[in-house]
C-alpha cells in the first residue's frame, strides 16, 4: 500500500474555516490514490483553555485527570475533520487513541508510544477509508488516557509512519518550511528543499521551532522521510530526510541567532575532579538552561577558567546561586549581558576543510570580535556583542552562498 | 453495600465555581458512609456549542461524529469534579463510557444503555473510591461512542441505579423539586414532598420539565426511588416513588396549565375507518405535535366532529396540510387560537368519586366555559380560553388545597 502519514497542528485545524480547508488537503491525497492516514491537534487555544481552567479546579491537578481532560481536545478535532471529509462524499471516520488503539507506556503527561494496533486500520484504509486519529495521546496498560510529553502529535504522526511502514510522513503546520535562517531576522533567508536529520536537529535545538527535536530524533532513528510545510500555501516545504538523499552542493544549510544569552564566567577556579558538576547542577536543580560551556586548559594545573552561556532573564538567579555555592572556589566571576551566538550548521562541513577558518575571515573582516567558540562536527557556534549579531547574520548568509 | 447515585446536570457543573460545590455535595454523602457514584452531563453550553460548531462544518454532519464530538463535554466535566475531589483529599477518579464500559444498543444520537459492566466499579467502591462517570453516553459493539437520545444523564443515572441496586437516585438540577403548579404562574404553588411516578409522568408530559418522561419510566419500571432536588440550595426535594410508599391525603398533587394552544376542530367528516389516522399521519410527517384529540360519537353513523390542539406556532402549518389532503372529507373547518389546557393530576382521583365534578362545578362558579374534556385515571384536562387560565388555576388551586 503507498501510504502516506498528514500532520495537522493546532494552528492548521485552529477554526471551522481551516478546518474545511485541511479536508481539501487530505481529499488532494486521496485522489492521488495514496491510502491517507491523518493525525490531528486540538484546535489552537483548546489545549490551554482547558489546563486554565484546571488550575481553577486545583493548584495541583491530577495528572490522571489532566490527560482525559485535555485528550478530549484531539477527540474534537477528528470528530469535525471526519465530519467534513464525510460531507465532501468521503468515506471517513475519527479513531480515538483508545479505540486504535495506541498504547503507551510511562507516567501521565509524559508517556510515549509503545504500540499500535494495525488490523482496524489496515481494513478501514483498504475499503478505502480515511482515518482520522487523535494525535498526542494513546491509552496506557489500565485502559487510562496518557498524552504524550515531548514531541506530541508530531511524535504521533512519525509513528504512525514507522508501524504503517508509510512512504513520507507530512508535517502541515503554520510555517512554510525550514529556512537558512530565521526570515524575521534576514530578508533574504531563503527556505531549504532538503535537510538531513542531523542538520535539522541542530537547527531545532536553536530555535528553528518547527519540530521537537525528539520527533526529528525518531524519523531518523526509523529512516522516515518527513515533509514539513504550511497548511495556507500550496508551496512545497522542506524534506527532512537522510544524507544520501540530499543533493546538494551546499557547505552551510542554515544559520541560527540567539537573542537575550548572557556570559557567565567563573575566573581561578580551583581545578579538581567533580568542580564542573558541583557548579552546573544548582543550576539545573533551579531549571536554569545552560548552552555553549567553555573550559580552559589549566595552566598550572590547578586553576582553571569557566564560561558559559545562560538566558539572560536567568541571569540574576545564577549569580545569587553561584554566589551561595560553597561546594567551589573561585577568585572572580564575570557576567556580561547583551551577547548573541551565532551558529552555522551544516553536514558539508565534515568534507570541507577550512569552514571554521572562513567563518572567523568573514568575522574578522566585518571587525566582529569573538569571545567564545564551540564547535560540533556539523555546527560552529561563536559568541560576539549583540549588537554585532545582525552583521553577522548578513554577512554569513552571504559568505555560505545561501542567498 | 450503601449505594447512592448522584445525578448532576448541565446546570449544575455549569462553571468551575459550581464543580466545586457539587464536588463538596459529593463529600457529604461519602461522609454519611454511602458508596457514591456520580453522573455527570457536560457543563451547560458546552453540548450546544460543539453542536453549532458541527453545523459549520455540514448542515448534514454525520451522526457517529456528532456523538464522538458532544461525548467530549461529559469527559471534560468529569475530569473536572474528579480532579477536584482528589484536591480535596478524596480517591476519585473519572471513568468514562468506554472505560466503565457502559454498553449500548440502537443508532447514533439514539442509543439505549443495554448492559454496564460492574466488575471495576465495585472494586473502586469497595476500595472506597468515587467514580465519576460520564453521562448521556455509552459505547456500541462496534466499540465506537454513541449518545443516548431520550432521557440523557437521567437515564443513565437511572440504569447505574438500577444495575448496581442503589438505596437512591439523586438528580441534582437548577430547580428545587416538584411543585403542585409551576411557580412562575401562581405564587401559592407548593413543592411536593412524594409523588408516584404515574402522576411524575402526567406531570412531566405536561410540562413539569424537571425530568424527561423516558426516565421517569424507567425509574418506574425498576422500582427505583427518585430525588430531585436543587445544587445551590440545602433544601429537601420531591422524592419520586411508588404510590404505597406515599402518605399523603391529598386527592391531587398537582396542576398544570398550558400556553400558546390553538384547537382545530373538523365539523362533518365523513366516517369510515382510518380516518383519524388520514387526518394525523401527515401531521405527524410534518413534526407537528398533537396534544389533546376528542372525536364525538356520529350522529348519524356517517358524519363525526373531531377536535384537537397543537401549538399554536404551527396553526398555519397544520390548516394548509388539512385543506390540502385529499384523503379526507369534512364539512367545515374551525380554527381557535388563544385556548389553554388545565389538567388536574393525582393518583387519589382514583378511589375518590366526584373529583371531575368538583372540577368542573369549581370552573363554572367563575363562570369559565369549558370547550373540550380529556381524561385518564389519574388526570382530567379541559380546554378553556387562554383569558381564564390564570383564573383557573388558582380556583382550582385552592379547592384541592394544594395552597
């Protein structure tokens, strides 16, 4: 069977009016004889209504209840898309997550997928069906609704694709597609046809916001081909797939910027096994996101300098936590707000030599001075003065030929 | 065990302040050692607004999605009262149809509770549990969700009690109970203490709204008792139940009045068999409800006079299907709007001679004509101008000494 896996977040599916919209798609499938399966968001808004008015119900709501509650969300959401599809003359009908039915394992709030239940499906797509199945949830061992934490209906929809064994699994959202960097920021960034999962996991941890890093992580753990695109336009996205299918010449696929990072920097630190681990995990006990870590070699061995990088709302809680930590020694810290990283991406680094080199020159040649620098096989991130960071932007979006 | 059943409406759970205090209701009866079980409909508006959504989508929306889409209101409703009984230190938790699973039979938006399985509920009750469940729903064998069409969470309440044999069937609502009339028209009308389901149901037909007479049937018919009382007030309500549990001396327990009546009278129709049903069936294809229907004896063995009453809304509907059928000849057609029906209701009419008398001696003391006489064992109607109605009523009021 030529399967194929449709997406819709919430925003796709947000109105009455995008919801008709959304069975045109599916029914442009349909015709191309593909046998659809659709996983649907609740409607924009549903969602956080519902956990809103929980909290009215209880400061500290059951988890339990959480999740039959919000589920009802997807369960909404089928029901009206089944509905149109039927009113367009399809055959067509919502599938619950327990009536699949998908099981999950793991705690309320945060389960994950375990199994699906193929066989009412398999029948209902060869008699020519369109399902229409609940995304971001699955019924655990005890017959009780569970939603899926991280990843959600995205996490869903890639595995619907890997046990249905589907050809392309088709991500419809309210974003175009991934682009080489983030378009409020350049004008001239352009949408990227192809990207490979690692490039793409690279960009979402920097905030490409298209997909949970977790989903990309399972598409390429199951070679699944993925296509994200807008739900508005009639444009192609972009195919999140494997290198070998990617054919391009580029070096760079795409650039990322940050806003609001802040440098943290702990000078003579009293260099001994387990110091890293007592300075950064007060931090993370206070939920205080730590990115770029920067660690001088010791030069007698017994010092060291620390840097790293921290959102720069955190940057108040840090100092009062570093400050109070008697568990390290230290002879200054330095704080410095208004830093930016920058970062490129991308799989044609590993063959290219002189990457890092021409992205320091461009650097160089714009006066843009580098405070720090980590890098990753497929990533080279450098920490500059914010008000440097769309100087940057420019004039390595350029240098990487991706205008 | 000590099972009570709690019904709560749409009315009831209508805002989150209210859950609250149905959920402090709840407490109160596991307090007195009752095992509890709660039904719950969908927070009022809820039902109404998925319902005008669904019209957006399809003016013909498909009745298997509709019932998957109005059962989220119950989901969501119960996971709220669950949730906050959990708040308030009590083990709850929300058991929906198809967990319970509360099995049904019939069509979609039409279906009747056929079986429920016991098994998981009274190990929670013995466990000390409280199940909140959803009402107005159940599951098919086709393991899809369907709605009960006639009687709603009443219904369901109902067979809950029923299958687990309980000491009492609560519905809690907007209203206080059952009155001998309806308050907003005569300020004297009393709540009723006990009424017999026979005299629930006259009423109910009549306009007494507090239950559908579906249920009220089904309460009958398994001798299960019936309270109905308010959730905002702390008073007693009307207990429904058989006639030898009643101990009251009053001949009638009730009147009712209605509005917006109009009397259709066919003078001369020629007599032969099936004619009411050539009068009625296009009436009744027309959605048209007939009330009251008296048919003189023929004269002459060839001509009878029939009348009847329908809302006065559908007057000209009902005169234009009349003239325009083929099937049925007759003299001379008279219409009357502006009449009203008052019927008096008690199971003591049986064993009391003279109670029509005294009605109709009590309407001719204030002069009032009576057009038509319709009666039953325990209830006797007439047909008078809308003009005398408030007088009616309130002479009747008195005679009976429902004051």
């Amino acid at each position: 069977m030529k399967i194929v896996v449709l997406k819709f977040g919430g925003t796709s599916v947000g109105t009455i009016q995008k919801i008709k919209k959304v069975a045109d798609i599916i029914a442009s499938y349909k015709r191309k004889n593909y046998k659809v399966i659709v996983i649907s968001s609740a409607m924009s808004g549903v969602t956080n209504n519902l956990i809103k008015k929980s909290y009215q119900i209880s400061d500290n709501f059951s988890d339990a209840e959480h999740d039959i509650l919000v589920s009802s969300g997807e369960q909404m959401a089928c029901s009206f898309i089944a509905g149109r599809l039927i009113h367009k003359g399809y055959k067509s009908r919502s599938w619950i997550s327990w009536q699949v039915p998908i099981i999950t394992v793991g705690p309320y709030k945060n389960a994950r997928i375990n199994q699906i239940n193929k066989k009412e499906i398999i029948k209902y797509l060869r008699e020519g069906g369109i399902p229409i199945i609940t995304g971001f949830q699955g019924v655990n061992y005890e017959n009780r609704i569970t939603t899926i934490g991280r990843g959600g209906s995205d996490a869903s929809a890639i595995m619907f694709a890997k046990f249905f064994k589907a050809q392309r699994c088709v991500i419809y959202t309210d974003v175009e597609g991934v682009y080489t960097t983030d378009p409020n920021k350049l004008k001239k960034a352009k949408k990227i046809k192809e990207i490979s999962y690692e490039e793409m996991l690279e960009m979402a941890s920097l905030g490409a916001k298209v997909m949970q890093p977790v989903s990309i992580q399972d598409a390429r753990l199951n070679r699944i081909d993925i296509e994200v695109r807008s739900s508005y336009k009639k444009k192609s996205g972009t195919l999140i797939t494997k290198k070998s299918n990617i054919n391009s010449n580029k070096i760079i696929t795409g650039i990322s910027s940050t806003q609001n990072d802040s440098k943290v920097s702990l000078i003579g630190v009293r260099d001994r096994p387990g110091v890293a681990a007592a300075i950064f995990k007060p931090l993370s006990l206070n939920s205080i996101n730590v990115d770029m870590v920067v660690q001088n070699i010791s030069a007698n061995g017994k010092e060291t300098d620390l840097t790293f990088t921290i959102k720069t709302e955190d940057l108040n809680k840090t100092k009062k936590i570093i400050q109070l930590n008697k568990k390290i020694n230290f002879r200054k810290l330095i704080f410095e707000k208004n830093v930016s990283k920058i970062s490129i991406i991308g799989v044609g680094m590993i063959t290219t030599p002189g990457v890092t080199f021409r992205m320091f020159q461009t650097l160089a040649n714009k006066r843009i001075n580098i405070k720090v620098i980590s890098t990753s096989e497929i990533k080279i991130s450098v920490l500059i003065d914010k008000k440097n960071s769309q100087k940057a932007l420019t004039s390595l979006h350029k240098e990487f030929e991706l205008n």
